[in-house]
C-alpha cells in the first residue's frame, strides 16, 4: 500500500476491542506509517517504573480514562520524534473531546492535520466476546485472540517467542465499564471528525482479512 506524498494522521476509533490494535498493527507493516498507540504507551511506562506509568495504572485498572494533561503530554512528545516525521497511525488516541482539540492545535502548529478518522463499530456482545478472549505478548503486545486469532503454542508468541498474558483490564467487568466511558466521552468524537468532513465510519464485525480489505480500500482512496 503506497504511502501518501505528504504527512498522514489516521485516527482509529472504536470501543475497547473493536480491532484497533489488530489493524493498526498491519497498517504500519504495510504503509510504514508509525503506529502510535496510548495504551501501549501508558504500559511500557509502567514495565519501566515510571511515575506516568504508576499514575496511569490506577486508571487502567478501574477502566478509567487517564487525565487529558498527562495523555497529551505523552503524545506530544511521541509525534515529535524523527520516526514520526511521515505522519502517524494513532491507535486509542483521541479519547476525549479536549484530547481532540490539543491534537489539532499539535498539528496545526506544525502545518499538518488529520486526514482521515476512522470509526471502527463492533456490537456490544461481541466486544465481550472477543475481550475476554483477548491475549497479549510481554515482549512487544502483539495480539491474539484464543478463538479468533490463536498463537500456534497458546502460551508463546509466534513473532517473538515471548510469553502470552491476559491483560488485568480485559477481566468482564473492567471491560463493561470501559464499554461505558466509551459510550460517555469517546463516541462524542464521530460527530467531532464527522463535522471536520475526515469520517469514515465501518463495519468491524467481520473477519480481520475483511476488516482489513475495507480498511485497504479506504486508504488507497485518500493516497
Ligand atoms: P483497548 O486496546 O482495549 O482499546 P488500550 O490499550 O488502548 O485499550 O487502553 C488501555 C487503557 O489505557 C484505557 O482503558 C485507559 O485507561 C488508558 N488509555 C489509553 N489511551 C488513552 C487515552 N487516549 N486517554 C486516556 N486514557 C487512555
Ligand atoms: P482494540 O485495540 O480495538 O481494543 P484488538 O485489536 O486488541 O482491539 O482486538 C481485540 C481482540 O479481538 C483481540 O483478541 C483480537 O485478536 C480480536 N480481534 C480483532 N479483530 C477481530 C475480528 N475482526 N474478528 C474477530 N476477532 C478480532
């Protein structure tokens, strides 16, 4: 997939496991666009000890959104460095309405903008299907899912070997409240991006290839 002549920002959207993280993980391998995903971000911190990371986890634990001051300063950051200099896939980032306006006002400065938001929509019940199944690696989170998406050995990583865990906040209940401050301060963002004229709103409740084809199309027709 050719990668535009100019900087690009994809915005992926969607309730806690809509496939932003599947996705966007294939996007990067194909555009060599920088994936840039806040809670990846957020738990790197914490396996480093830091205190963003230590302030973090108590939000993550509760299936809280972590403050806009703290979120924002960590990406702010991210997209400053040289790996980012084409642009960025953002994965879980914006989250909140004031996150949005920061990011535009990060942009803006620097002459760039978002090209496209994508809402990625999954119903409810499968969410918690596919949450509850979900596993990640410790070396690099790379993701499976133990029905959908199975490792060959369910304990290892195929990429790099690593031990697979469950995530504490994809327990049912952590996961019904995320669903909730999804619904409560995410969502507001479609009609946020939708009235910038950059939405693209799809259907996630499909087999990743398929998710991936519609997603491939989208892209090819913003190079
Ligand atoms: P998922 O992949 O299921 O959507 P993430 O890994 O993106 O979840 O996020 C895990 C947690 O990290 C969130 O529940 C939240 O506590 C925190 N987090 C991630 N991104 C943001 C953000 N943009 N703003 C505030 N908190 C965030
Ligand atoms: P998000 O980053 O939006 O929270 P993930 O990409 O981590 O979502 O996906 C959540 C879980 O659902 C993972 O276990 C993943 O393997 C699985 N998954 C992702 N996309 C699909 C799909 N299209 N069909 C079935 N399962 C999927």
């Amino acid at each position: 997939m050719a990668l535009p002549d100019r900087p690009f920002y994809v915005v992926l959207m969607g309730p806690p496991g809509a496939g932003k993280g599947t996705q966007s993980a294939i996007l990067e391998n194909e555009m060599g666009l920088k994936r840039v995903a806040s809670g990846d971000l957020f738990r790197e911190n914490l396996v480093k000890g830091t205190p963003m990371g230590v302030q973090a986890k108590s939000y993550m634990d509760r299936g809280e959104l972590v403050p806009d001051d703290v979120t924002v300063g960590m990406i702010r950051e991210r997209l400053t460095r040289s790996d980012c200099q084409k642009g960025a896939i953002l994965d879980g980032f914006p989250r909140t309405l004031p996150q949005a306006y920061s990011l535009d006002r990060m942009l803006g400065m620097a002459g760039r903008r978002i090209n496209i938001a994508i809402s990625i929509s999954v119903p409810d019940e499968v969410i918690m299907e596919r949450m509850t199944g979900r596993r990640v690696c410790r070396a690099y989170g790379h993701v499976y899912h133990v029905i959908f998406n199975p490792s060959k050995d369910p304990q290892i990583c195929d990429v790099d070997g690593s031990e697979l865990y469950q995530r504490d906040d994809d327990k049912e209940d952590t996961v019904r409240n995320r669903l909730y401050v999804y619904y409560k301060q995410t969502a507001p963002l479609i009609g946020y991006y939708f009235a910038k004229g950059v939405l693209v709103e799809m259907d996630g409740n499909q087999p990743i290839e398929e998710v991936h084809g519609l997603l491939g199309q989208i892209m090819a027709s913003q190079a």
